[in-house]
C-alpha cells in the first residue's frame, strides 16, 4: 500500500458519510426531475441550490477548471460533460449524472445513468450491467484485498455481457481531496495492485461502452465521448474499507 494512502478514523468516516449522503439524496432528487426538454444547465443549478440548503460545497467547480458543479453526459459521453442553458435533454437519451461535495474538508463523490423517458432495451441493458458491474466491484472490497480484485469483479462482469470497459479514467482514493492514492480501475487481476485496508475510502466508478473501449475529448476540454459514437453509461459510489467488507458511503435516505 502506497504511503500516500490516508486511514480515515471513525470521526472522519462519519463526515465523508455526511458528504456522501447529500451527494445521494441529490443525485435521487434529480433522476425524479429529468424529463424530456430539460437542460443540462438546469441540472446544474438544481445541484446548486440543493448543495446551499443542505450547507455542502459543491466538489467539482472550479476544479482543474470544470465550470460546473455537476458532469452531464448524454449518450455517447461517457464522463465530465459540461452542463449548459443550449444543451436539450430528449426522449430516449440516457444521461451520466457524476457529482460530488464536500463537507468540513472532507469529500465525497458518486454517479448514476438515468432514462429520459422511454428508452431502448439495448439502452436499459447497458445501463443495468453497468451499475451491477459498480455492484460486484463493491463486493470484492475487503480488509486485505487487492485492488486487482475489485476491477476484475467489475470487468468480468461487464464483458461476460458483451461490453467493453473505458481505461482511460479510472476510480480513485477519496477523502481529504477528491482524488487521491490509490486509482482504482476498472479492469485488473484478482491478487494484485496494492493492498485495501481498514479505514481506507475509495471511489468505485465503472465506465462501461456498447461498442469499443476507445474514448476521445472534444474541444472543450473536458467532455469525453466514445470514438465509435455508441452509448456509455457510468455509476460509481464511494466506499469506506471495513474489517468485514466495505461501507457504501453514498447512499441516499429518500
């Protein structure tokens, strides 16, 4: 395990479990409020306002530049899409929802794929290996485990169904900074990569294609979308390491 790695105490824990909780509730807020017509600048400034009543910060803007609080990515963008006023949400897209915030310094970051409206099978099968691929990945986290195991439980899982898994971004540590040791990707051998431990925080964040695994970034810098142009979908939760598993530390209480 990299020195780098912070072990987070039981009063840290309970912080980033309060991040973690406004990150949820939101991310519930809005896949009850996505519709047809909608913008991804409306979107964002749902987050806004909800971030505000619930005394959070919000994580992303501003950092390294991104100019919202939010990521939207629609279809075949697989992550970091900028929300904007122009930007129309239409029947049958699926929209990558990745959002995260801070609490008394402490962090906390998590994603889902949502329908607009009615959407293809294909679609609503991309999405739900996806976020079982999150599932089994969250599954292979225990105290003395490798992160090796995690991304091959998510790998096998989104291949055995067809799909191909993005390697250019990868999950991360989380905790005091929003990205720190150890990256956690998506594809691995069980046994190896570094070792989980008690008390360590981790972002699990599978990106998973229809078609092949390439990805490029537009112009804007930031929003990154499949070479081939097919559909990709994105969940993530961040979880905290326990003697007997792991905690998910993003899940919502409505």
């Amino acid at each position: 395990m990299s020195k780098a790695v912070e072990i987070k105490n039981r009063e840290e824990l309970a912080i980033m479990r309060a991040a973690g909780v406004v990150v949820a509730d939101i991310l519930v807020l809005l896949k009850g409020a996505i519709r047809h017509g909608m913008t991804t600048g409306e979107i964002d400034q749902i987050c806004r306002e909800e971030l505000k009543k619930r005394g959070a910060s919000p994580a992303f803007l501003n950092y390294h530049g991104f100019p919202g609080v939010i990521c939207v990515s629609i279809n075949c963008e697989v992550v970091h899409g900028i929300p904007s006023d122009k930007r129309v949400l239409k029947e049958s897209d699926i929209v990558g929802l990745d959002f995260g915030c801070m609490i008394d310094g402490w962090f906390a970051d998590s994603a889902m794929t949502v329908p607009v409206g009615a959407i293809s099978p294909e679609a609503e099968r991309l999405i739900r290996v996806t976020r079982e691929s999150l599932e089994k990945g969250i599954a292979a986290v225990k105290n003395g485990g490798r992160i090796g195991d995690i991304g091959s439980a998510v790998q096998t899982h989104a291949e055995a169904a067809g799909y191909t898994l993005v390697r250019e971004f990868v999950g991360h540590g989380i905790g005091r900074a929003l990205h720190e040791e150890p990256p956690i990707p998506n594809y691995g051998k069980p046994g190896t990569g570094a070792r989980l431990k008690t008390g360590m925080t981790i972002a699990i964040e599978p990106m998973v294609n229809m078609g092949r695994p390439e990805v490029a970034t537009l112009g804007d810098g930031w929003t990154a979308v499949t070479k081939d142009g097919k559909l990709s979908a994105h969940f993530e939760h961040t979880v905290a390491v326990t003697d007997d598993g792991c905690e998910i530390l993003t899940l919502p209480t409505v």
